[in-house]
C-alpha cells in the first residue's frame, strides 16, 4: 500500500483554514500549522480594541473545526524555517516533511520604518494586540481621572490614529464611540472636552481604495462624530508622549495607533524565490510559486493580480484562494491538469461607525446606514462558530441600542501585565477634594 | 450647608458590592473601593476554570453599577492599611478619610499551611486564578500530545483536586466533563485511559455542610463520573510532579487544585480588635465592630452566629448581610436604634456535573438532575448583568447539549505568561511516525 501524500499548511487565517477546510476526505494527510491554536477573525478585532467584544468571541479554537475531518490534523506550534530542497518545515516543535506545502503566512504591521513606532506606537494587528490597546485605552481613563496636572491629563485622553485605511477609520469611530458612550458614564468626573481622537493619513483622501467621493463622506461623517483628521500628513516620529509631524507641529498623545502598512510573512528563503516590489512571493496563475510546483503561496504573502493589478489584502481574496488551491492540489495528486486562478469581487465594504459606512457593490457605491448595516451582517454570516455568532449578535444589539461597551474588565493579553497602578501612586489625589 | 457623611466600603464582593448599591440614594457619599474594576461572581469561577464560560461574563465592571446612583463613586485601589483612630484608609492611590467604613474584604485560600502548596498548588480563588488554571489544564493536553515518554505522559494528564467541598466537588465534575468531552475530540491521538482525576479529601464524606447520604450520593456519582476519590486521606506536600500523602503513598501529577481551606483577608489591625478562633473579626449582633460602632464587617471576614453555630462563608449570607448594614448606616446616620442581623436561609445547593446536584431546602433533601437545574437556575438569576445572563444562557445549552466546552483560545490572565511552548522542543516527535 502506497503511502498517501503529505500536505502541510502554515497559517491558520483565512487562507490556510480555507485550504485544510476544502482538503477534507482528499487522499492525503493534511497538517495545519499554527502559532496560535485559534483563527483569529480578523475583521473584528477592532471591536475587541474598543472594549465591544470579548476577545473569544473572535478566536475559534482551530481543533473545533479540523477534528470533523480525519485527514486533517491541527499542529500548535511556531514554523522557525523552510527548506525547500529536502521538504521539510523547521517549528519549534520539531521538523515535518512534506510532499506540498501551502504558505499562507499573511502579513505584519510594518513598524520599523519610522523612528520610535517598534517602541511607543500600538499595533492593531494580533487579538493579543487588541487586547492590549484595550486595556492601555482603558488605563488611560483610569490613569486620568487620577491625575491633578491638566496638561498631563489632556496626554491621556489624546488618542491618535496613524492610517486612514479601514482599520484607522473603523477604529476612530469605534474609540469615539467608546469614550462619548461607556467611559464617559464611567467617569463623570473627566470633563469630557479633554477627550481628543485624531486621525493622521498621508494621503488627501480617506480609504483610498474607494471611488473619491466615498472617501469624502467618510471624511464628513468622522469629524461629525468629534474626530479630527489630519489628510496629507507624514509621521516623522513616536515618542511616549507626542507624535512629531514632517511640518514640524506634534500632537502631545500617550496612545499612538498604528494602522499604518503592512508587510508579508516570509518564512521561506531560497535562491530561486521571486518577490514583488511589495516583498510578496511571485506565483504561477496556478497559485504555484514559480519554481517550485510542489509549493502554493495565498493570501497576503502572495502578489497575485486581478484586472492588471495586485489584489488587496483582503480576506475575500484570501479565502477564494484557499479553495482554489485546495481544488489545484486535488487535481496535482491526480496528476490532472491545474486550474488558473481567477478573484471573484463580490464588491467592498468599510464601517465608520454611528450607523454609518461605506460600499461599493459592483458599480453602485452606497453611503449611510445601509453598508453600515450590510457589513455588520456579512461579517456576521462569515464569522465561524454558531454560539459566537449568536453571542456577537446580543452584544451588537446591546452595544448599538444602549451605547454600552460592556468588555471593561481589564483582562489580560498572554503576555501583557495591567497598567501600572502604582505608577501614579504619588500624583495627588483630585478625588480627595 | 452640613457636608453629608463619607462612607467607605472595602471590597466589590458580594456583601461591599451589596452595601453600596443599597444605600444608592442614602444622604451620604458612598465610596466603593477595590483592587479590581470587576465584581467576580465567584460560584461560577470553575466553570471558567474548566473552559465552559469566558472569564468576562462572570466578571461585572463595577462602575456599570455604582453609575446608576450619584452618591456612589467605584475607587480602583488597593488597601494597604486602615488607620481606625483616624478613621483613614490607606491604598496605593493615596489615603481616604471615612465617617464609617464597611469592611468586606472577604477571604483567600490558606496555601502557606502545606510544604509545596504555595510554589505547586494551583489555587481557585479568583478569576486570575481561573485563567491561569484553565490554561494550565489546556497546556498540559498541549504538552502530553508531543510528550513520548509515557510516564510523563501519565503525570501530564493526572489532576489532582484536595478539598471534598464544593469548589473541589464541583471541579473534579466539570474536569472529568472537560475532559472525556471536548479534550479527547481535541487530541484524538491520546490515548483516553491515560486521564486521571483525582479528588483528595480529608473527611469520611464529602461535602460535609450537607446531610451524610448526600455526601455519599455525591460520592457516588463522581466515582460513576470517572473521578477516583481518595476520602480521610491527608495530604503531607506538594511537589511539581506529585503529591505526598501522609499514609507514604503520592500520586503522580503535573496538576494539583487547591480546594481547601480558606482564611479571611483583613486589613484592619488595632490592638481591640477581636478574632474568632478561625480569624474572622468578632462582630456585635448589630455587624459593627466590637469597639467601633463607625466600622461593620460583613461577608467571610466576619464571624456572625447562626442558631449556634458560624455562620458558613457563602454569597447568600453576604448579600443578607450587604442589605442590613446599609440599613443599619442609614438608621445610625439618622440617629434611631440598629437592628440584630438575622440571617434566612433559604436552602442549599450544590452542584457536581453531569446533569447531578444535591440540594437542601428546608428539611427536604434533592439529588440528581432536580438540584442540577435548580443550581443553574439560581445563579443564573443572581448573576448581574442582562447581557452576561443570556450569553451564559447560551453558553450552558450548547454545553450541556453538545458536551463541548468552547473557551480553548488559552488567552491569558492579566499576569499569567503562556506555557512554555518550547520546554518539549528538543522532545521526540510522536507525531512524525
């Protein structure tokens, strides 16, 4: 009896769940491999940063969907390197061989670009990063309404975006939402004209991937909401305290969002390997990188065009490759000939926040409560697991109609210890008065 | 203008949380102090221990409760002294005068008593404590699907429980639940028989507070359940890979649960001050202190008779209490007579897993799956929170419907760091066979 053949996937996101998913009952052993033992739902991560969502509640466990099928196997650990002429994965784990291999590693925040970003700037892009803004926005309030200096004050309830992409725009709405709603309630002590939201985004028009009028009222809707943007500006620098602009102003701020560039997963390396400008992986319209059939690059990590440009980052794309790669290694397996990938654009969405979004659904763009709501529903129709989509559900519900953020507890990231209670420990004592 | 009195509470457990919100409206400012910004709802911290609830649920954020009445302010401090000639409180944010003070501090797990309980025991006392031993549980899985060893296996898969109350009754039910359901559907490779759990109890019955042949009963069930009782047995130390029993014998285990034994938390010292034989602070019928009429203790801190006897450190009789000391401040402030505290008892419960409890109301005793219900029933009532309520609701039927426990994201407590996923790096691969 032949031995059957090995296929093993790295990444649990979009792309490589989507693959190991559509490989079930295929002739071969599938291995999922993830640093996390959970998809994360990328999507609504915002809403865990701004105290909407438990964190769980976005995290499926990956075993709760690979055990229904006995071919698929989930592997928690960490890939440490790829050796493309023996076959074989480095984790820290051990060693795997593989016959195939999916590559659907995703991207990175690229924080090193800009001087004091890898130290002072909060990354939106793990749940562990969610989890961590979280409690930093929510020690912040705490911090201030300990606080007796003003101008000190002021630092802690400015918070500052740096991107005007989806997740800069979903997340200025999100934390003017927060801070107007529940912590205002939370501390009727603050004087709520301290609280400052700002958005920074180097280019003249937000969510630069919409038609330009889209962007506009997105630009509209947020300043109505009490964000200030900034357009056309350029970060120079991060410190603790402030944010340094190229024109020579800055923002005195002790929260800096990044959503801000992203840059791929590259675990791989070999002489042969072709990259795009972007630092993504060349591939075959098969999904094959280039020289090397045995090996599929999908998602983030991969440059891949669609109508004579590189698709988006987006977790559409994403899945619709991880089905065609699982339908290509079915054919490879069979030794049948393979299938050039084409994206289907089902259209986009973007939510602002206050019944408020964006879309453009083929050639029709929609403003107001009607993508709002459309992208509450869709990302609820693909969030997986039905006892988080119906809790997700009720806290929707309660979020919307009550305006509460009920996630308030300061529980903590894997690694992230609480904000430092003590730090203020001799700041006077405004509450004694 | 007279200023209106300050009245402290220390501790947001079921008794301070009470208190304050009784005397919502009270002509005094209320300052509600504790170290953490959530209420925990401690009778269902196991369950978040045995991965069925997420830790949020159970965990209220004060300030949703005290924002309802303006004369209550939540204080987000650690008590380090209290000063009672002063009428002063000192916490780590700075110190606080009080007219009277309630103290409700309840009480932590004695571990210190034991060689090895303190550096080995994992203790279940909070909701960091809950955390940290749920990911324990779930690294131990982890770890025994790479281990190739099997008598490490064995000890990685052995759960050790001491304490036949109802904390380590109710855990060794949900463990075995845990485990025989979604854990084996997680790590389909493990071989089954290798799971143990243990329940280490000092007394000739369990769950001694009821009636002897409901102790037996429960016995019974856990042994039906697959758990190994150990009863009158007593435990000598505790070790990182076992537990020494004082008959010589010790049982081989990665995990020993700390169930038994708690002693009261106070932070009051003055030299007229009087304690139980159990440490609990000397109370007059009134709740106040014996020579402080400013001061009441109320909750596991303080040592209340009830037709002859201690009253028992349960949520009920704090609530009682919480109710009668704002009735008792109101009544002093006004000058007019206190009232004798008088608890009712409205019955036990107790709940052991497996659609099984035990229950005593009134003079009629209750097993099998009438108490189950009626346990669920009832703090599912007194849980607070609309919002929590119905997730739990949910939670609970896809539970006990499927079996499947579905918080397995190994997130963190807020000081907790993650396993160690490379301590079994240099391990064999089982998984390469």
């Amino acid at each position: 009896m032949s031995k059957r053949p090995k296929i093993i996937v790295i990444g649990a996101g979009f792309g490589g769940l989507q693959t190991a998913l559509s490989l079930g009952g295929a002739p071969a052993e599938v291995w999922l491999v993830d640093r996390h033992a959970y998809h994360t739902f990328v999507p609504l991560l915002y809403q865990v940063a701004t105290a909407t969502l438990v964190p769980e509640l976005i995290a499926l466990p990956v075993q709760t969907l690979t055990r229904r099928h006995p071919n698929l196997r989930f592997v928690h650990a960490e890939v440490q390197a790829i050796d493309p002429r023996h076959q074989r994965v480095e984790t820290n784990r051990g060693s795997l061989d593989y016959d195939y291999l999916v590559l659907a590693t995703g991207s990175q925040l690229r924080l090193h670009t800009l001087p004091g970003a890898e130290d002072y700037a909060l990354p939106l892009g793990t749940l562990d990063d969610a989890i961590q803004l979280r409690n930093h926005i929510l020690g912040c309030f705490e911090q201030a309404a300990w606080e007796s200096n003003p101008h000190k004050q002021q630092e802690l309830l400015s918070f500052t975006i740096v991107g005007g992409g989806t997740t800069g725009v979903e997340m200025a709405g999100a934390l003017v939402e927060l801070m107007q709603g529940t912590l205002r309630r939370d501390y009727p002590h603050l004087d709520p004209r301290l609280i400052r939201v700002t958005l920074l985004h180097t280019g003249l028009t937000l969510l630069a991937e919409f038609p330009r009028h889209l962007g506009q009222y997105t630009l509209k809707r947020l300043r109505k909401m009490g964000v200030t943007v900034h357009l056309g500006t350029r970060v120079e620098a991060i410190t603790a305290t402030a944010v340094h602009l190229q024109e020579g102003t800055q923002i005195h701020t002790a929260t800096v969002i990044w959503a801000a560039g992203v840059t791929p997963v590259v675990p791989i390396s070999a002489p042969t390997l072709q990259r795009s400008p972007s630092q993504r992986l060349q591939v075959r319209p098969t999904l094959q990188l280039i020289d090397h059939p045995e090996i599929y690059a999908i998602g983030d990590v991969a440059e891949v065009q669609g109508r004579g440009q590189p698709l988006a980052g987006v977790a559409p794309v994403a899945l619709q490759q991880g089905v065609a790669t699982a339908c290509n290694l079915r054919r490879q397996m069979a030794q049948r000939p393979l299938r050039r990938f084409r994206y289907l654009n089902k259209g986009r969405l973007a939510i602002i926040g206050g019944y408020a979004g964006i879309g453009q659904i083929g050639p029709i763009p929609l403003v107001g409560v009607i993508p709002w709501l459309m992208w509450l529903m869709v990302h609820w129709v693909y969030l997986p697991g039905y006892l988080s989509r119906l809790q997700v559900l009720l806290t929707w519900i309660n979020a919307y109609l009550w305006g509460d953020r009920t996630v308030r507890q300061h529980l903590g990231a894997s690694t992230s210890p609480q904000p430092d209670s003590t730090a203020v420990a001799d700041a006077s004592l405004p509450l004694l008065d």
